[in-house]
C-alpha cells in the first residue's frame, strides 16, 4: 500500500494548529521537559527530513497523544510536518520514517508515537510503540474509537 493511502488531517483552530491522526486530535500545548538525547533526536529526525532534495521547511510538534489505549507512561506524541516538492520521496520511505521513530521513541523515555505528515495535506503516516516502532494500520473510519496501532483513514 502506497504511502498515499494512509492520511492524517491538519486543521488550524484559533492560531493552534491541530493534528488529526486516527480520528483523534493532536492539539500543541506547550512544551514539556526534555532530556538532552531526546531533543538531540528530534533534531536529528528534523536535520535528515531538511537533508531530503526537495523539502523546504520542517515543523516539528510535541503534543499528548489521544490515545486510552496507547502506552500508559509514554503519553507524548510527535509530529514532523514538512513541505516542498521532495515530500513524495520522504512519505514513499517507510524504512526512512520508521528508522526516525525508531530514534526518537529510543531517546525519548515519554514518546510512543511519531507522525509524519505533509503540511497543509492531508497525507500522513504514523509509527508507534507496539513491541517495537510499527506503522499504524490504516482503517475505515466507523463508529467505534480507533485503538492503538490503527489510524483513521479520510
């Protein structure tokens, strides 16, 4: 399944912007606390996405994922949106993406999950804790919640 079949939705609420993964909305709160390897990882991931020929600009967002089911003493979701004309070859990459959420979950004793996302779009994808750093499965949206591991698809 091509990278283009798993979606996220970005929304601007009121100047904040709002992630929407799964059905559930990522909204940037102010930051938390950080160790020095997590920030150096962020940075990392943020550095190798820019290295990409084509990507312009990368934000980078620490929110509380939504998550009841997700891994209770890993709350703190990230999510890397990007822009240019190289996005395509960033979220056509999933060896790329999971080798950054496999960092950043590694330094970051608080993160389970990773989202990668081309801003203004609503192309996304998303990697988590699940034994190890999967993708999120994408599922039809419905009526009951998503679970952890599954990401709503628009």
């Amino acid at each position: 399944m091509s990278g283009k079949s798993k979606h996220c939705k970005l929304l601007m609420m009121g100047g904040l912007l709002g992630v929407v993964y799964w059905g559930q909305l990522l909204v940037s709160q102010p930051s938390y606390a950080q160790s020095d390897d997590c920030s150096t990882a962020v940075s990392s991931g943020k550095q190798r996405i820019l290295q990409v020929r084509g990507v312009e600009a990368v934000r980078v967002e620490r929110d509380k994922h939504q998550y009841s089911d997700g891994p209770a003493q890993r709350p703190i979701a990230y999510s890397f949106l990007f822009s240019g004309r190289g996005v395509a070859d960033v979220m056509d990459s999933p060896v790329f993406l999971r080798a950054i959420a496999q960092t950043i979950t590694n330094s970051c004793a608080d993160a389970a999950l990773v989202n990668f996302g081309v801003d203004r779009t609503d192309w996304g994808v998303s990697y988590g804790l699940i034994a190890k750093v999967e993708e999120f499965t994408c599922v039809e949206p419905g009526s009951k919640p998503s679970r952890w591991g599954e990401t709503v698809c628009p």
